[in-house]
C-alpha cells in the first residue's frame, strides 16, 4: 500500500476528471457539421480509409476530391491525425464516432501534457501539483482551445495542441539532463507533430526554438566556471541538434515528398480568398471581448467577427499575477516567467493589424493562412503563466512540507474556478448524423456548395465545378471511371479503390481510354498486368493512356516516386536509431554504479 500511495497522484486524477466536462459533448450521439471543418474531419476519414483498405499503408492520394478526379491531398497535408482515428475505425468505430473520439483523448492527453510540463518545472510536492493542476486546466478550457473543436471542428490542427506540452518537456529534459532515452523522446514528441498540422508546426516551432535559446543562455549562466560552461553548453547544443534532425527524420517520410512534390498542386488553392491572411487579423479589444459565436473570422469583416478571439479571463488574470508577483518576489523560475511574459506579448502582437508589415515580409508566414492561429501558442504560454502564478502565489510556505499542504486546497478551488469559468463555451451547435454525412455523396455537396475548396493539380487549364461523376455520386451509382475519347468499342470500370482504378476493354481498334483521375506523380498505368506509357490530358489533367484492339484489362495504381521512397526510406533509419537511443539508455541504467550501501551514483550524462 504505501508504494501504491507513493505512485499515485491525486492531481492528475483529479485534472482527467475535470477534463471530462470539456469533452462531454462528445459523448453524445449526434455531432456538430455546422462547425466550420466539421465535415472536413469526417470525409478525410472517409478518404483516408478507404486508401488504407487498398492495401497502401501509407495513404498519398484522396480518391474522391476534385468532383472525383482525386487530389494528392496527403502529400501536402499531415496525416498522424487520421492515423489515429483510423486505428478506431479500424476497430469497429464509425467514421464521426472515430473522430470524436480522438477529439476527446487530445483534449485529456494535451491536459495531462501540461500538467507533466509544469509539475516537472514546480515540483512534485503539494506545491507543484498545484501550480500544474490549475496549468493543466487553464489549457483544456482556453477559450481557443474549446473554439478549435467546438466551433472550428479544426481535427488535425486540435491534435496538433496536444502535442505542444509534450515536446516543450522533452526538450526542455534534454537542456537540462540530456541523455540517449530524453534525445529519443524529444525526436518523437516533435516528429509527432511534423506529422500532425503543416500550419501549427509553423506557430509552434519558433516560439520552441526561442524557449531553448532561453534555457542554453540560462543554463551557461548557472554554471559557476566559465570553461566548463562553455563546455556544458556545446554538449546541451549537441544533444537538442541531435534530438531536432531525428524528429525530421522521422517526419521525412511526409516531408520529403511535400518539398519535392508540391510544384505539382495549384498552390494557390491553399493561400487564396478565405485563406488570405490579410483577412484574419485580431483586433486588440477582442482579445478581452467575452463574446461567444460559431460564425467566422472575416464574416463580418473586421472587428466584428463571427468567432470568438478571447484568451479567457482566468488565464488571463493569472498571467498578470505571474507578471506581477513572480517576477517581483517570485524566487523560482523567474527567468522562466519572464521569458513566456514577453513571448505572450510577442504573439499577441504578431496577430493585431500593425503587425502587417511582418507577414507581408516573412513568406512562410503566410503558411499559417490565419494570424489568430497563434491563438494557439498564446494558449500553451498563458497555462505556464497561470501554473507560475500558482507556484508563487502559494510559495510563501516553500521548503516547509507542512505550510504546502496548508495552502494546497486554494489550488483545488482555483482549479474549480476555471472549469466554471469556460463551460459555456463546451457547448455546440449540435446536429444529427445523416447517413450522407459519413458516405463520400458527403463530398461532392460540400465541392458543390463551397467550389473554392476544389483542389486542383499544376496541369489543370481550366477551372470547373462539374464533372461527369457528380450525377454519379450524388445517385449512388458504381463508378465509371474509364472512358473512350478515341476509337471505337466497350470500357466498363469493374473495379476503383482508393488508390486504383481497374477498366475492361474491348476495342474495335487503336484507342485512347481516358480515367476520370488527375494525373500526378506516382500514378502508374498497366494494360494486361504490363506497365505501359501514358499521358495528361488537357484541359483538366486527366490520365490518358493509348491501348491496342482486342480485350484488355487496363489499370491504373498510385504508388512511390523517388522523393517518396527516399523519404520512407530516411523515416525507418531515424527510427532505428531513435530505437538504438532507448536500448542504450536501458543498457546505461542497468550499469549505473552503485554506493556501497546500494544507492544509485548520479551520473551527469
């Protein structure tokens, strides 16, 4: 019993538990398609799924976009999300049931990311639990946070929160101990979320890299001698290189073939009209503005948007606790305060009008496509700033076990406070599943009514909003994916999946069979189990292949090109080394010295 007390943390109990009022609307039976990505998040499953059940275990191509033509959309789009969800579906899961799902277990895991953060930074004592009870809940219930699920439906870029907590603490483990085991965790937590959001990788990765700017220069200045520092610090420098190009490795696999393959896609899909980020500024007096809505950020524009921009007022009157109090008097982490003081400033900064000039001259910036994305970093720095605020505000008592366990409960009702003060915003604009929601006939209405949204690759010449499947679609019909448009005779589509197509010929003569598919890189093409050539066919850069007369089966199969095999190839090395990092780390830990009365030695690594 009293090993099982020692193991057991109340607080983070008790953090899971509150959490479950923040995803509780997910529990319910219906969904919420009104939110503004919410069919997004239920039909990229559906085109996800049905490419996994064409045998490609790395997905590439949505068969179903573009009014069925198809799209590379994970080429330039991460997939760890739907991978997750996936694994449910799976399992049995519906497609909405499966997304909620994974809804929820990133709202619990990014909360518990937190509170693992901060209770490493205060301590494990009474105390520290405190400070990263009430952090951990300030992020679950950031108004932002709700807003991407709850009015956004943003799936991908939701899961891509929870990682931030997590790769904050691995990397901070690598500054300050190091170590083969916290090199390997630190690759994977930021590989996970290469893998997870394009944009958030963006929003987080600079605010990252100025954190361990921050702990190298803070470290160099603990070290009482100035070589060794010096010394200290090239190591630090070493290992958080290290631990930062494994986590590429491991993402190579969706990296490489993005750089090397996005020429091939309309990039201008992605960054024009809606996608503006001249669009999507915040105004100063939203930031405080307690409205609530479901509508959008530019509709109405300017400072009336339809959403909501606020940071939340218990985070931010903690924050202001921890500007005022923990660095006045605060005597731990004041260096730490002040950093994510001034990096909240900076973002909400970056997201105001006056900061035009910036992302006008900062290209990859537009890759965010909305400024109030950093909503998303303000979020992560404010629940540090409220954990620091805890950890000062009750520190009167510190080095004295018994005052900590005086003050503690204060942390238990601040913690109830800010529940109280975000549940409103746990509610949805809830709707019933339809049938059509979780079917591909899903797509061609939203292609239909949003024909903004209709991907396009480099070789389409003309733009449409009409294809010769969407009668198809919209009547249930089989496919006919295999057409004539040269010659004389009979095609029949006897087979599409998620990646391929199969076609039955019978030819009157010399032709050319024309599948309603955009070509793009990877497509190959066989006439009775043979490779054969083929061609993009304008106006919409269709595949076109030229087959003799006679019967034959045509077939068309989307698989690897170079940058794809390369980079596959580059995800296992990282891999294996990242597995070689954690035997050694075990190995290590097994040959530790010993003290004569059997005590551990601490070994600096």
């Amino acid at each position: 019993m009293p090993r099982i007390r020692q193991h057991f943390d109340r607080e983070l109990i008790l953090l899971l538990i509150f959490s479950v009022f923040a995803v509780a609307a997910l529990l319910s039976p219906g969904y919420f398609f009104g939110a503004h990505d919410a069919d997004h998040s239920v039909f990229y499953l559906i085109e996800f799924d049905a490419t996994i059940r064409d045998g490609i275990l790395w997905p590439r191509w949505s068969p179903d976009h573009a009014m069925g033509y198809g799209y590379p959309f994970w080429v330039v789009y991460a997939p760890l999300a739907y991978f997750a969800a996936e694994v449910f579906h799976l399992l049995g899961v519906g497609f909405t049931a499966s997304v909620k799902t994974v809804f929820a277990l990133s709202t619990l895991f990014g909360g518990w990311g937190m509170y693992a953060l901060l209770r490493r930074w205060w301590g494990r004592n009474a105390l520290g639990r405190g400070a990263a009870l009430v952090g951990g809940l300030v992020y679950v219930y950031a108004p932002y946070h709700l807003l991407t699920v709850y009015v956004r439906a943003a799936f991908a870029e939701y899961v891509a929160m929870a990682w931030f907590p997590w790769v904050l603490l691995a990397f901070d483990d690598v500054v300050e101990r190091g170590g083969p085991r916290r090199i390997a965790l630190a690759a994977l937590a930021l590989g996970a979320l290469f893998l997870t959001h394009n944009a958030m990788l963006l929003v987080f990765t600079p605010l990252l890299a100025a954190y361990l700017l921050f702990a190298l220069v803070n470290k160099a200045v603990r070290q009482r001698r100035a070589e060794e520092s010096w010394r200290q610090v090239a190591r630090t420098v070493l290992r958080v290189t290290a631990a930062g190009l494994l986590a590429i490795g491991l993402a190579a696999i969706f990296l490489v073939p993005l750089v090397a393959e996005q020429g091939g896609i309309k990039q201008a899909d992605w960054l024009a009209d809606n996608y503006l980020y001249q669009k999507h500024f915040v105004y100063p007096n939203q930031f405080t503005d307690p409205f609530w809505g479901y509508g959008f950020s530019d509709d109405p524009a300017g400072p009336n948007d339809g959403m909501s921009f606020q940071l939340g007022v218990v985070g931010v009157a903690l924050a202001l606790v921890a500007a005022v109090v923990g660095l006045r008097r605060g005597r731990r982490r004041r260096g730490q305060t002040a950093f994510f003081v001034a990096a909240t400033l900076a973002l909400l900064l970056l997201m105001i009008p006056i900061a035009r000039p910036f992302w006008d001259a900062v290209w990859p910036a537009a890759l965010v496509q909305f400024p109030w994305r950093l909503l998303s970093a303000a979020s992560l720095c404010l629940a540090i700033l409220a954990g620091a605020a805890v950890g000062n505000l009750l520190g009167a008592g510190e080095g004295d076990p018994r005052n900590d366990e005086r003050q503690f409960p204060a942390a238990h009702v601040l913690a109830l406070v800010v529940v109280l003060a975000s549940l409103a915003f746990t509610v949805p604009q809830y709707t019933d599943i339809d049938p059509i929601d979780e079917s591909v006939e899903s797509i061609m209405r939203f292609e239909l009514e949003y024909p903004d949204m209709i991907g396009h690759t480099a070789a389409v010449q003309e733009m449409f909003t009409d294809s010769p499947l969407l009668p198809q679609y919209l009547a249930g019909e089989p496919l006919q994916k295999a057409v004539l448009i040269a010659g004389s005779g009979e095609v029949k589509t006897v087979r599409t999946g998620g990646s391929s197509v199969d076609a039955q010929v019978n030819l009157d003569g010399p032709s050319t069979v024309l599948f309603y598919t955009y070509d793009f890189p990877g497509w190959r093409v066989t006439i009775d189990g043979q490779p054969a050539a083929h061609r993009t066919q304008p106006p919409y850069g269709l595949i076109a292949v030229d087959v003799p007369a006679g019967e034959h089966q045509v077939s068309i199969r989307h698989g690897g090109t170079p940058a794809r095999d390369a980079g596959t190839r580059l995800s296992i090395a990282s891999l294996a080394i990242v597995a070689g990092l954690l035997v050694l780390s075990v190995v290590q830990n097994r040959r530790k010295p010993v003290t004569p009365d059997g005590k551990e030695k601490i070994v600096i690594q």
